[in-house]
C-alpha cells in the first residue's frame, strides 16, 4: 500500500493533466474509493505545511469535484430506482426501463450498498402486505380459489398443502406392515 500511495502521489503532481480519475483508477489498478483516500491523506499532509499549499493546484480539486459529483449522481440515481421501484410494486426490470438504468447496476447497488438493499427489501415488505391484504379481503368475499391457496401456504403445520410432511422429532420411524396369511 505504501508504494501504491507513493506512485499514485508522485504521478498526480508530477503530471499537471492527470486530473482523471477514470485514468488514474485504470494506470493504478485501484478503485474509486482506494484513489480518493491516498489523495485526500496528501492533501491533509501538505495543507499542514502552509509553504507546499502553492503544491496544490486546481486539477487537484477537479478531480475530487469530479469524484464527489459522480458520488452526487450515483446517489441521485439510486433514489430514482427507489421511487420506480415503488411505483412498480417491486418489478425490477420495469423499474429499470422506467429509469433507464440497468439490471446490472441494480443488483451490484443491492449487493454493495446495505442502505440501499434495506430500502429495496422494506418496498419487497410492502408489496407483499399489500397483496395479503387483498387475499384477505378475498377471502372474505368467499372466493374458493383464494381460501385454498391460503391454506396450501399457511396452514401447512395442519395438513393444508400439496405434499405431506411426516417427522417424528428426534425418535426413529418404524414401520409395521402386516402382509396377512
């Protein structure tokens, strides 16, 4: 790490266009976040020497606008799924056309962001209340079909279901079969 910190520091001042941090992230092999850190601690470093403060020049603060804008926008961008999300009941490919963003980055936001995967789960929560709800009011109305996929879903623990489910706790089954005589 000492030595990455050293390079990406020694080729950013060195090189007055650098101002890239797509460039730098791909010469250095780091992300985003590694990036910004090495030249945030810099930055910290040299603002406490008052005579290197001319060190700094104005790419050195592009490229942290520029990181903090796509931060701004990812943001942004993660809140409009949000509202899409919502408004298609959790559908994630119609929220996705809605947008214009992508399955893809939908699912690496849920894989990597917790906050972000919270929310999606808490509209998932929602949607699933709405639609017991209304397979309630269903089966208050005396629909057959309703009241029997109720029952196949949950009251299994009563013998409701399509397949049958025998345990005998920690004891060994036995089976006794009298073929007659």
């Amino acid at each position: 790490m000492e030595k990455l910190s050293k390079d990406v520091i020694e080729y950013y001042f060195n090189n007055p266009h650098a101002n890239g941090s797509k460039y730098m992230q791909k010469k250095f092999n780091v992300g985003e976040v590694k990036l910004r850190k090495i030249l945030t601690k810099e930055l910290d470093r040299r603002f406490e020497n008052s005579i290197a403060r001319k060190w700094i020049n104005k790419s050195w603060f592009f490229l942290l606008y520029t990181m903090d804008k796509r931060t701004e926008r990812t943001q942004d961008n993660k809140e409009l799924l949000l509202k899409a999300l919502h408004k298609s009941l959790g559908i994630v490919t119609e929220a996705c056309e809605k947008t214009g963003l992508s399955r893809t980055q939908h699912y690496k936001w849920y894989k990597e962001d917790e906050d972000y995967r919270k929310k999606v789960q808490e509209i998932d929560g929602m949607f699933i209340d709405f639609a017991e709800t209304h397979l309630k009011e269903q089966i208050e109305k005396g629909s057959t079909p309703a009241t029997i996929f109720y029952l196949k879903t949950r009251g299994k623990k009563r013998g409701y279901g399509d397949s049958l489910d025998i345990t005998s706790g920690d004891e060994p089954i036995k089976i006794n079969i009298n073929l007659g005589d």
